[in-house]
C-alpha cells in the first residue's frame, strides 16, 4: 500500500507533468519551486526510476514518467467521479414532497424540469393534497403549506407571501361592466375554493378580500363551492365567472391573457407558502437541496411577479 507521503508527492508530480515545470505546479499548489523539486526528486528515489529529463529551461517526461503521468489521471478521473457520486449518493433515493393542489399545478409542475438538470439522479414524487402532513407516519420529506407561519412544531422556511385579487376573462369582465368597477361584481357568478388553506368556509376567501379590499358591503357568500382553487381558476378561464386568484398562481395565466384582473383591489393574504420538513432531518443533502432549490425558483417568482403586477393594465 502507498503510503501517505507517497500519494501527496504523485499529486504534485502530476500537477509538474501536465504543466512540463516546477514553477507553475509550484504555484498551482501553492508551494515554492524547491519543495516542489524536493518532492519530485523524492518520489523518485521512492520509486527507483527517473521521471524527468531536466534541462536548463524545461523539462521531459521520461517514458516512464509518462507511463505513470496516464495511470494517474484514470485515477485521478475515477477518483472525482467517485466523489460526485458520494456527494450525490443522497439524490440517488426518491424524495417525496407534499404540495397543495393549485401549487402543483399552477406553480411547481412547470418548474421541474430545472430540478432534474441540476439532480439528475433525483426522483421526485409529487403528493397534491391539501391537507398537513404526518411527516412521523407518512413517507414525505419535504411539504408546502399554504398557511399562517410557525403553527406546526415543524422546520419551515417561508417561500413568499400571496395577494388575492379577483380575476376572470377579459370577454366577462366586459359583460359584467367591471373593468374599474368593483360593484360590478354584484352581477356576477362567484367561484369559490373551498380548502382554501386550513379551516376555512365556502366562502371565507371572498369574505377576507372583499373586508380588506373595502368592500365589505359586496355580498360575496354565493356562487359556485370548488374543493381546489385551480378548479375554481380553471372555471374563470372558460368565462364562467369571477375566482379570487392567489397572485402567485395566477400570474402565468394573466401574462398568456387567459385571465385579467379588471380592477386595482390586491389584498395581502395572512396565509405564506411554507416549505416544511421533520426538525430531524434538515441536515439531509437532498432535503437540503430541495429548500434551496425552492428558495431560489420562489425568489426569481418574487421578481418576476411584482414587475408583472407593475405593468397591469385595469381598463381596456
């Protein structure tokens, strides 16, 4: 077995060989020129045999020199590949994540296909469901919430904050005469989201808005009860009313010009998005890597959104 100085002093006569002189090995290694030297005459008299030809200024590999220069950088090769894997060893494994609905499809699903560029090895398995997770009984390792921050006894990270606004076609919003006309909305078919986030109402989503956006005396309890908000969104889509869209979710859908917002009443929500995960387990790599991944598509969201918001139009 080689020993340990052995092994240092192949690293440095590999660096000398691919640049044919101690001095720039020297400075790739930060060393001087004569410990690099030391080195390199070392290792020779180790292994009984030359490994440079030296003349006044350059040097030759001899043949053995070179012999020794290819097995070390097959090792070498094999040795980073092996290294990458054991850094990645982690993503090898399924990582399940738990989502709501409308953020799956509205928000997560277009995005995936970066996730797979940087872990290519990764598999994800998307849970939508709208309730929390039992992250002591369910296999799920990372979860997002559409919720109030810091209920969950749970690790958690905030992705960004949402705004509701009612949004509809551009053809409704026409009809019902409510481009800069929130009273309109007493004419028009309602859609609601149901499970909008933890013990809401039927109707509470509407109830909140219309409270905070001033318009309190609009009355908001009727129109159609979905289980999912991008049901509801769907459904505003092919004209049939007005849903309360979260901004976040909806903004692919105002930038195609599939939905519109017909007036300026953005209302903050109390709720945040949330990634979670088990207090225990926020040292795993591939969790690890999924909150900075989310982090960073949440961020670039964030900017994204609010220059979107900025050139809205609210009238035709």
């Amino acid at each position: 077995m080689l020993s340990s100085a052995i092994l240092s002093s192949m690293y440095c006569f590999s660096s000398a060989a691919r640049h044919l002189s101690f001095t720039k090995a020297a400075e790739e290694l930060h060393l001087t020129q004569s410990a690099v030297s030391h080195r390199i005459k070392k290792l020779e008299e180790q292994l009984g045999f030359k490994l440079f030809l030296r003349f006044n200024r350059r040097l030759q590999l001899t043949e053995q020199g070179q012999g020794l220069l290819a097995v070390l950088e097959n090792s070498l090769g094999d040795l980073d590949s092996a290294i990458r894997d054991l850094r990645q060893q982690e993503f090898t494994s399924t990582v399940s994540i738990a989502v709501p609905h409308s953020f799956a499809r509205c928000w997560l699903a277009e995005r995936l296909g970066d996730l797979h560029s940087k872990y290519p090895k990764l598999t994800l398995q998307v849970r939508a469901q709208s309730r929390s997770t039992d992250f002591q009984h369910e296999k799920v390792d990372v979860a997002v919430y559409y919720d109030l921050p810091e209920r969950h006894n749970l690790h958690e990270q905030e992705l960004f904050d949402e705004f509701l606004v009612p949004v509809c076609t551009a053809e409704y919003a026409d009809q019902h005469d409510l481009w800069q006309n929130p009273d309109g909305l007493s004419g028009c078919l309602l859609l609601h989201d149901e499970t909008a986030w933890q013990g809401t109402g039927f109707y509470t989503e509407w109830v909140y808005w219309a409270r905070d956006a001033g318009l309190a005396h609009l009355d908001v309890e009727r129109g159609f009860v979905f289980n999912r908000a991008d049901l509801a969104y769907r459904a505003a889509m092919s004209g049939q009313g007005v849903a309360i869209g979260r901004w976040h979710m909806v903004a692919p859908q105002l930038a195609a010009g599939n939905l519109v917002v017909p007036f300026d009443a953005f209302v903050r929500a109390a709720q945040r998005y949330l990634m979670v995960c088990h207090p225990d387990r926020t040292e795993v790599p591939a969790i690890k890597a999924m909150f900075e991944w989310l982090s960073e598509h949440a961020q670039e969201s964030i900017q994204q959104r609010e220059q979107q918001r900025n050139r809205l139009k609210f009238n035709q």
